[in-house]
C-alpha cells in the first residue's frame, strides 16, 4: 500500500503547488489512517468470501467421491452384462428367428393348402353347373379356379409338382367348356348361308338366314335365356370377342351389306314359338340405289329384332378387365362393326344420295334428319355411343360432298369425251353456237333505262357512224369439222359454269377450277392418248386442228360470259380463261404442222426416185420421173379428199398450196441444175411439167360441191408460191434464145422476176449448143 500512498502524496505535493509543512504532515497523517481503515475492509471481504467458498468445496469433493463410487460399480454392471446377460440374449434372438421362420412357413403351407382347397371346390364346382347346364356360374367357377392357380404360381421358392398337373388339369377343363359353349352357340344362332361361290349376288343374299333360338328348355329356365347364358359365359372367359367378331362379320357380310347394296332386299323377321328366323323377301326396286330413309329402315329394324334376342345382354367381364359399369352385348358388337357398317352406309348410300344439281340440295335436309334418327335409334339401343359419328358428319357436310362429287363426275365425263373417237365429227359454222339460256348482264336494269332514254337522243341527232361496217361473222369460227365428243366437251363446260353460278361460294369455286382442269386435261390427255393416230392419219390430225382452235375460240369469252354472275372472289379478275388460249392454239398448230412435215416429206421421198430428171430421151428415166409425179399429185388429191370439209377454207387451200408449192420447188430445183438438156428431154419435161399445172389445180377441193371448188383452183398463185416460177420454167424448156431473152426484158421481165441471172444462163446453157447466138443471148442476162 506505500507505493499508492506516495503515489498520491506526490500527486497532491504537485497540485497544490506550495505547502508548508505543517499541512503536509496533517495531511499526510490523516491519508494514512485513511489507507489502514481500507486495508482492514479489503481483509475483512477476504475472510468473508473465503468462509463462503469452502462448504462448496468440500461438497464438491463429496461429489467426485461418489461419482468415482458410481463409475466403479456401472463398470461392475457392464463386466456382468457382457459375459452372462449377452450370452442369455443371443440365445433368446436365435430362437425366436427358428420359431419365425416355422411360423411362416407354416402361414405359407396353410395359404398353399388353402388356395389348393379353394382349386379343388372350384374345379368340383364346375363340374356340377357344367352338368346343371349352368354355364356363367360355371364359367365362374373356372375363373376362381385360375385366379388360384395363379396365386399359387405367384409364389417364389415353393414351387410344387402338383402346380403343372393343376396348369393342365384347368386347361383341359377349359377347353372343354369353350367346346360345350361353341356348341350350344352353333345350336342357338345357326347360319344358312348359300355356296361360297354365289355369295355376292342378290340371288344369293336370297337363300341367307339367321335363325335365333330364344326359348329355353324347362331345365334351363333358371339360368335365363339360353343366348344370354351362353354369351355371359363366353364373357366371363374372355372368348367372346373372338366368337362375336365371326358372328359381327358374318351378319355384315351376308346380312347388312346386301340389304345397303341390293335395293330389291327387304327384311323379313319370323318369330316362332322358339325361334326368330331373319331372312330376306324381294320386291320391284324404283330406282337402282335405295334411298337412305330405306336403307336406314331396313338396318333399324334389323338391329331392333338382334337387341330384343340377342343383343340387350350385359355382359360378365373377366376379373382382370372388370369396370365400373357392365357392357352390353350391343355395345361391344358396335365398337367392332360400326366403322366398317358406317363405311359401307356412306360409300354405297350416302355417295349415290348426293345430289348432282345444286337446286336438289336443299332436299337433302330429310337425309340428314333421317340419319340423326338413324344414330339417335342405335345409341337408344346401345349400339353406338359418344356423339356424332362420321355417318351424321358426312350427311352434314353435303355442299363439299355436293361440289366434290360434282366436280369428280365433271372430270370423269370429260376424260371419257376426250379418250372417244377422234373422228366422229360435226360441222361448225358462224352460226353455231353453245345451246345455253341466255345470261343476263351485271346490271341489266340499268341497260335497259339507258336504252329508253337514249331512242330520242338518236331520232335528233345525226347518225356519224361510218356505213361500211363489220359483218356479224368477223370474230366467228370459220366452217370447219369437229370431233362430237369436243362439241359435247364444251357444252359440258358451259353447263358446269351455269351449275357454278347457281352454287355456294365454296361449290361455285370448285366448279370455275373443275372447269379449267377439263381443258388443262385435255392439253395433256388428248396429244398422248391419240398420239399415234394423230401422227398416221392426216385427217384426225385436222380434226385435232379444228378442235383446239374451238377451244382456244371459246376460251376468249367463256370467262366474260360468266364473270358477273359467279362469286365475288373471282369476279375481281380471276374468272378467266384468256391464259389458256396460246395454250390452245400452239398444241392445234403443233400437231397440224407436224402432219404437213410428213407429208413433205411423202413428196420429197417420192420425187426422189425421179433419178433428178436427167437423160429423160432414156424411157426408163422419163418412166420413173412420170410415175414420181403421178404418185404425187395422187397424194395430194387424196390429202384434198381427206382435209375437203374437215378444215376451215382459208386453211385447207394454205396447206395444200405448201404442199403443192413443196413439190413444184423440188421439181424447178432439179431441173434448174441439169447441165444438159436435149430437145427431146425439153420436150418430155415440159410434159410432165403440164401434168403439173394441168392436175395440180384439182387438188384445191375444199368444199364438197365441185361447182364451188372453181375458185378456188383459179386462185392457185395466191396459195403456191413458185407457181408462176413453174410457168416460167415450162416457158424456157420450149423458147428459143431469143424468146427467154424477151422474157428476160434486161432484168424487168415476168422471167428476172422468178429466176436469178444465173439460173437463167445455166439453164440456157443446158439447153442450147454453145454458139455465137447463145454467147450473145448469155451476154444479155445480167
């Protein structure tokens, strides 16, 4: 405590600066009595806290003490448990397991002996309801059988011998029930069906029967109908679908089917005391496909005779496939006949039900009531369910049916025409027109005002048209011939369009683009289906001619005619048929140009075996270069026989005066390069030359009546092109020099215009001795 003291004595020594001694002595005394007095306190506190803190000693000590006696004696305790207690334990564990494994091993051999108890009572009770005829509790008594058996094989690690001899002991008995069963089914449902070979006629669809048996005998009325009991049991099983799929086919084939085919069949239902009978009878049929109101009736009443005997039984399922609520015999024969019946109903009823004129739809509405009768009866009796099937939708949706159908039967017919003789043909003149009722203008009203207020108009003022005016056939298809068949092609197109006009919107499209696919078919049927008579035979390839071009003809309008009176979707420029035109044109022009190279051909190939009519003073040479051109002129009047008629005026005399013209160069080319012409050959030349232009006028017959053929036969140098050069030829085989110098006329006479100088000298050359007379004729043709 001194260093405190002196400590603070220095500290007060320093604050207060100046003291006198006195003071500091004061006060130094009265620190220090100060500090005794604190230091007396602090031992007091010491001695306190000091008696306080050892009781807690001492019994903490006592605590220790005893808790080192605990531990001794817990391990006392563990010493003991492990060498006697757990010996005692594990002895108890190893029995207990024994006595569990007996314990189940006995469950299991009781469960074993249980369920081989419950095999035998089912397979005993079987045997007595197979007796009682009682085949659903029968059939039960197989299914618990099974169901056993199967527990039995369900076991892992106890397996038993006995378990395959059961295995085959429940098969054999099944077998046996599904004989008993298909034989009470063959006794209760019989089929007289006719020879395997007669079944898809109505003579034998007369000798099929079905023959329910309903009654049951006295020892069988307490199992229920026979047909239910047998079908039940057949259920409980799991054979029925096998055996209701046959009887379902069966019925479709020989039943259903012939009544929706044959419109003569009728039903006719038998109820005898113990049978229904089911067979048909035949009356006159009205038409060749019944209406679907009485082939709707008539399977009705079919299926209404099968659910008051057969078909209104509920069914026992297997226990694997039991559901909420039983099924019905109806219902189940339904899920496996419907789609094919509902094919059938709409492929040989429905399709031929469809009206195939726009102004009969509106009938259709009782077809489509009949058929939601039809369903609604069938769902009553349980044969169908859900909502609408594929029968009602295909009744409902009769306008695309309608437009479909039609526009099929459009293209059907017009492939037909197409694929008909070519040569069957018609004549067309100006006057000839499509036999249509006539169509009224977009606003018909409004032309007919402005024609009333227009009469005054015209009887005040003076009429400024000029007189000369068009005559009514200037835009007219020439006379010509044409297939019928094309004739009734185009008619068939017009009344397609008038059909469309009268349409749905939908209707009215399908129909406008039916009728452009009938003449794009014919661009691509007509050339490959007739190809090769159209390249043998001139005349059809004239007729193909004519035909295109009545097309093409008619295609300019047809659009305009109809534009205004189809939808408004193809009024706006899309009811046209102009692109089709050059189409149209191109293939009549192809094939008719390809006809006229052959028969140049002909020519060619036949004045090629004139040996270039040279040497003719030789008689075999003139022989060959006369008959060349006689076979000639035989196949040009046999063209002009062939094509007289068959085309337009103004193209038959073209075509034959290019054939002529072809044969009348060949010879002046031939000619024109011999290089030496006696005055025998000249002469013979000039023969066979006016055989030329003696005959070749009388080819040009393009009308059957010879007095109107004259004008055409004067007319020769419009159509032949070196006719006149023919002429001339002729004209210098007989001159002298000094006449061909005259026609020459210094390069201004009819000779300068159809020779060139140097043929002229060459041919001079060939004909006349070179002298001083022929150098100075030769001198002059320049």
């Amino acid at each position: 405590m001194a260093a405190p003291a002196g400590s603070l004595v220095a500290a007060v020594l320093a604050h207060s600066g100046r003291l006198d001694k006195e003071d500091l002595g004061t006060r130094i005394g009265r620190l220090s009595c100060r500090v005794e007095e604190l230091k007396g306190e602090v031992c007091n506190m010491i001695n306190k806290k000091y008696n306080e803190f050892l009781p807690s000693m001492q019994s903490a000590e006592d605590l220790v003490s005893k808790v080192d006696g605990l531990s001794s004696n817990i391990d006392l305790l563990k010493a003991g448990i492990e060498n006697e207690v757990q010996r005692d334990l594990n002895v108890a564990v190893a029995e207990f397991t024994e006595l569990k494994q007996q314990l189940e091993r006995d469950t299991l051999v009781l469960s074993v002996l249980k369920k081989l108890q419950e095999f035998d009572i089912a397979i005993k009770d079987y045997s007595t309801a197979l007796l009682e005829k009682k085949y659903v509790a029968a059939a039960q008594q197989l299914e618990k059988a099974r169901s056993s058996l199967k527990t039995l094989e369900s076991r892992k690690g106890f397996e038993l011998k006995i378990l395959k001899a059961l295995g085959t002991e429940l098969t054999v008995q099944t077998q046996n029930m599904l004989y008993h069963l298909g034989e009470q089914w063959q006794k209760l449902a019989v089929w007289k069906l006719p020879p395997s070979k007669e079944s898809s006629s109505l003579e034998s669809a007369m000798h099929s029967e079905l023959h329910l048996h309903t009654v049951p005998s006295e020892e069988e009325e307490i199992a229920g109908p026979p047909v239910a009991s047998v079908l039940q049991a057949f259920a409980v099983l799991g054979e029925l679908h096998t055996k209701l799929k046959i009887f379902g086919q069966l019925l479709l084939k020989y039943i259903l089917k012939p009544l929706i085919s044959y419109p003569s069949l009728q039903p006719l239902t038998e109820e005898q005391s113990d049978v229904l009978i089911l067979r048909f009878k035949t009356k006159e049929p009205n038409l060749d496909h019944s209406s679907p109101m009485e082939v709707f009736y008539k399977i009705q009443l079919v299926f209404e005779a099968l659910h008051k005997y057969l078909l209104n039984v509920p069914l026992e399922q297997p226990a694997e496939d039991k559901k909420e609520h039983r099924v019905t015999l109806a219902e189940l024969l339904g899920d496996m006949i419907w789609e094919e019946l509902s094919d059938c109903l709409i492929q040989n009823c429905l399709v031929n039900s469809i009206p195939t004129n726009s102004s009969k739809l509106e009938q259709y509405i009782e077809v489509i009531k009949s058929t939601e009768e039809f369903e609604k009866a069938l769902k009553n009796m349980q044969f169908l369910k859900g909502d609408t099937t594929d029968l009602l939708e295909y009744a409902r949706n009769v306008n695309s049916h309608f437009a479909n159908k039609k526009c099929q039967d459009v293209i059907v017919a017009a492939r037909n025409l197409m694929t008909s003789e070519i040569h069957n043909t018609v004549k067309i003149t100006p006057d000839s027109s499509v036999a249509l009722p006539r169509l009224p203008g977009p606003a018909a009203g409004d032309h007919l005002k402005t024609d009333k207020t227009s009469k005054p108009l015209h009887n005040d003022t003076v009429n400024l048209e000029h007189e000369t005016k068009l005559s009514q056939y200037t835009f007219s298809l020439p006379t010509c011939r044409i297939s019928s068949s094309v004739e009734k092609l185009m008619e068939l197109a017009y009344q397609t369009l008038l059909e469309a006009t009268a349409s749905t919107d939908q209707c009215c499209i399908q129909l406008f683009y039916s009728v452009r696919n009938i003449f794009q078919l014919f661009y691509d049927v007509v050339p490959t289906y007739h190809k090769e008579n159209l390249q043998k035979l001139p005349q059809l390839a004239a007729i193909h001619h004519n035909n295109c071009m009545y097309i093409a003809h008619h295609l300019l309008t047809l659009g305009h005619q109809f534009r205004y009176r189809l939808t408004n979707i193809l009024c706006d420029g899309a009811a046209t048929f102009v692109d089709l035109v050059p189409g149209f044109r191109r293939l009549g022009m192809e094939c008719f140009l390809a006809q006229m190279r052959v028969q140049k051909g002909e020519i060619l190939e036949r004045l090629s075996s004139a040996r270039n009519f040279s040497n003719m003073d030789d008689e075999e040479n003139y022989c060959a270069a006369n008959k060349a051109i006689r076979q000639v002129l035989h196949q040009l009047k046999r063209l002009g026989k062939v094509w007289q008629d068959v085309l337009p005026v103004t193209v038959y005399c073209k075509a034959m005066g290019t054939l002529l013209n072809t044969a009348l160069s060949e010879i002046v080319t031939r000619i024109a390069a011999l290089e030496d012409i006696s005055a025998e050959d000249a002469d013979r030349l000039y023969s066979l030359c006016r055989t030329m232009v003696e005959e070749g006028p009388q080819v040009f017959t393009p009308l059957p009546e010879d007095d109107k053929n004259k004008k055409y036969q004067e007319e020769v140098p419009v159509y032949v092109q070196k006719w006149m050069t023919f002429k001339e030829l002729m004209i210098i085989l007989q001159a002298n020099l000094q006449e061909i110098v005259d026609q020459w006329a210094d390069g201004k006479g009819p000779l300068a215009a159809e020779f060139s100088a140097a043929e002229v000298k060459s041919l001079i050359r060939a004909l006349f001795q070179n002298t001083e007379r022929r150098a100075a004729a030769l001198a002059k043709i320049k």
